[in-house]
C-alpha cells in the first residue's frame, strides 16, 4: 500500500511539473524539414503565404545527408565544388528551420545554423525564395538565426 502511494504521489508530481510549463526554456523548436517549421503572419493572408513558401521549401531544399548521396561521377564534374557550396548552405538551413514568418510581402526564415555555414546558407536563403513565385521579386526577405540575428537580408532580384 506504501508503495503504491508513493508511486501515485511521484507520477502526480511529475505531470504537475511537465503539465505546467515547468520548464523556461523560450528557445524555437526546430525542426528537420521545412515542413515542420512553425508558421507565423499577423493575417490570414500572411499565414497562406507563409504556408506557400512553406511547400516550395520543402520542394526544392537540400536536406542534411544530400552532399553524401551525390554520385562519384557527379563529384568529379568541375563545377562540382559550386554546387556542393550551395548544397552545404541549403543543407544548413533547410534541415534545422524553426519557423518561416511573412510580414506584409516580407518573409522571415529562422534556423539554426552553425557558425562555420552562416554565409553559405544566406546565399543559399535568397536563392531559394527568389527562386519562388510566392516572393521572387520582393526585397528584404531575412534568414535569421534562433535568437533573431540577421544572417542574410537578400536585395531585389531583378533578371
């Protein structure tokens, strides 16, 4: 009987501490896709647009593990080097986005990014979402770090 009350009062304790927020911990969750990357937009609108360069992402992004599962004869191309750059970077912020966030015609990427790939992911942000029919044209769109830094603001395409 002691036993079984003490078991009771200890699984109570844990579910009152983890059902409470517990825990202070205000940092993004991030996700291995863009696809689980949270959406943000103060509008409907912004949310729609946001979930569109949310599927184009998802599309067209270099998860981690696709430099590795670049064929040998691919690798001896001479223009191999560009795109594993490129890949490296997509790589980097594709595969640990948190959120993806549109501002009136501005999008905002956050991820985590390790410091030794910040310049490759920027160039592989702008990139992609000027690669996109949702953004293409817009100037401004941001690739932050977790904490809100910029890494990357990406100017007007304009071919």
């Amino acid at each position: 009987m002691r036993r079984g009350f003490l078991c009771l009062f200890f699984c109570l304790a844990i579910a009152v501490t983890g059902g409470c927020g517990g825990s202070d911990d205000s940092t993004p969750k991030v996700a291995d896709s863009p696809a689980g990357a949270a959406i943000e937009g103060g509008s409907d609108e912004e949310r729609k647009e946001a979930r569109e360069v949310q599927d184009y992402f998802v599309r067209n992004c270099a998860l981690p593990g696709t430099i590795r599962r670049v064929s040998k004869r691919e690798r001896e191309l001479p223009l191999f080097p560009i795109y594993k750059r490129w890949l490296t970077g997509e790589e980097a912020m594709c595969g640990h986005m948190a959120s993806i966030a549109v501002d009136g015609t501005r999008v905002t990427i956050r991820s985590e990014i390790a410091p030794g790939t910040r310049k490759a992911a920027g160039e592989a942000f702008c990139n992609l979402i000027q690669g996109s029919d949702v953004a293409d044209f817009t100037p401004g769109h941001e690739l932050q770090d977790l904490d809100g830094e910029t890494i990357k603001v990406c100017p007007a395409r304009n071919d």
